[in-house]
C-alpha cells in the first residue's frame, strides 16, 4: 500500500479519509490535477501545479497553497513511496460548511501517489475505438471532480468497445474526450481543438515537440472533419499518444495506425524517455 499526503500528514493508502462533512463530499465541490513520473522526476510539475490553482479559483475554491508549497509537498510524498514511476493525483477540496453548501476558508489538500500502471500494448499497436458525445464540460478551463457526466458516456463507450469518449459542442464541433485531448492529422497537418477545452499538459508538450517536424493548427476541428481525417490520435498523462482508429461506426483512414502518428509516437517516446536526465 502507498503512502498518501492528507492535510498535513502523511498516512496509509488504506488509512486516507475524509469527513463526511467536506463539501467534496456534499455537493462535488473540489478540483484536482493528475500528472506522472518519468525517470522518477514529476512530468512538468509547474504547469500542472498552475493548472490545479487555476482550477480552483475559477470555481472560486479557496486555495492557500503556494507553487512552491504544493511542489514541496509532491516531492515529499514521492519520498514517502517507493515505485519506480508514479502516477500522482492532486486533490483540493472544499472543506467543511457551516450550511452544508458555503465553502469557507478551510480547504483541504491530499496528494495520492500510487505506481504507473501501463496500458495494453495492442491500442498503441492497433490502435482504439472512440465514440462521440452531445456533451460539454460544465467550466471548461477547471478540472474539477464533476465527472458524472464523463461517467455516464465512458458507460456508453465501454458498452459498444470503446476506450473513449469525445464531447461534441451544438455547432458540431468536437473539443475534447472525457480524459484526453484530440488530435486529427490531414495531409501531414496536425490539427487540435483550442477553444472551450480543459489545457492539457501533454497535449501543450507534444504541439511543441512537433513543431520542427510537422506544422501544426490550433483551430476548431467538426465532427465530420474528424471522420474524413487520414489519421487521429488522444493524449493525456496516463495514455501519452494513443492512435484511434474508430470513430462510431465511421473508420478512419484504413484502420491501421497511420505513419505520422506513429512518427508522433515516437517523438514523445524518445522525449519521455530523457525527461529528468542530465
């Protein structure tokens, strides 16, 4: 079992609790932010850090901790574990209410690290199904722990053998999936979503590995565009790169992992590979 931050102490995995009294609990009212080790260093702890504060004042959550405070701690709790890698989950939470609705000034904190768990090799190898949704985040640029919604269509996705599912706006736009950002490739051009997304950190560190290799948009992409892609591809921090190969019912390219994802792949690959080293 890992050792958990919580609130200024650390703990067990199996000993982390929280009052029932917190509004994380009560009403869903908390942010939190995901990133992993690579060589055991925190993969671009800063931005994620950034991200997690920014989370928290657009929902107006009260968050005392400094940049340096929350990395201090992170380095303190990789400490505390023993794993080659880690995965590392941040979470700040409303805290206790005197209504059961107000938030006050008694936010908590809790970093989790647990091992890097690898995904099957056959979606980098064969790539994955997704499936689209009439869906929108509730506060796009907050990564908060609202994730009924997300819940609700990963079901749907599962059910029809899909690893992910991507929210498509009223104007037929797609933005992102549940967990991941996307990336369609037409004609050698890499094309992002960039409007009413959550900011992914991986997604920010491969536009910039790209750039000497591929041009890159940054642009509202529709579903049909997505669907007559020659390749797409979603990133996040647990997944890296992962190759799609389906959308719906709609094949896209010819159902093989096409070779500048795979390029991009690689690109990553040899940039996580020397994250960390001197």
């Amino acid at each position: 079992m890992g050792i958990f931050y919580i609130n200024g102490k650390f703990v067990d995995e199996n000993e982390a609790v929280l009052p029932v009294t917190d509004l994380a609990i009560l009403r869903g009212y908390a942010v939190f932010d995901f990133l992993r080790t690579y060589n055991g260093h925190p993969f671009h702890l800063e931005a994620h850090l950034q991200r997690l504060r920014n989370s928290a004042a657009l929902i107006s959550l009260h968050c005392p901790w400094s940049l340096e405070e929350l990395s201090d701690i992170v380095g303190k709790t990789l400490v505390q574990n023993d794993y080659p890698d880690s995965n590392i989950r941040l979470l700040i939470t409303g805290g206790d209410s005197e209504d059961s609705i107000s938030p006050g000034q008694n936010s908590r904190l809790l970093v989790m690290v647990r091992p890097v768990m690898p995904h099957p090799d056959i979606w980098y190898k064969q790539g994955i199904k997704i499936i689209t949704a009439r869906l929108n985040r509730y506060i796009h640029g907050a990564k908060s722990t609202d994730y009924i919604r997300a819940i609700v269509t990963l079901k749907d996705a599962q059910a029809v053998g899909a690893i992910e599912s991507l929210y498509v706006n009223k104007d037929d736009q797609v933005l992102e999936g549940t967990t991941s950002n996307l990336f369609v490739v037409r004609e050698n051009t890499v094309i992002t979503p960039s409007e009413d997304i959550l900011p992914g950190i991986t997604r920010d560190v491969l536009i910039e590995i790209l750039k000497p290799d591929f041009p890159v948009e940054l642009r509202p992409v529709t579903r049909q565009e997505l669907l007559d892609s020659d390749e797409a591809f979603i990133t996040s921090s647990t997944k890296e790169v992962v190759p799609v190969v389906q959308v719906d019912d709609q094949v896209i390219g010819d159902r093989l992992v096409g070779p500048v994802t795979r390029k991009i792949m690689e690109l990553f690959r040899s940039y996580t590979d020397d994250y960390g080293k001197p």
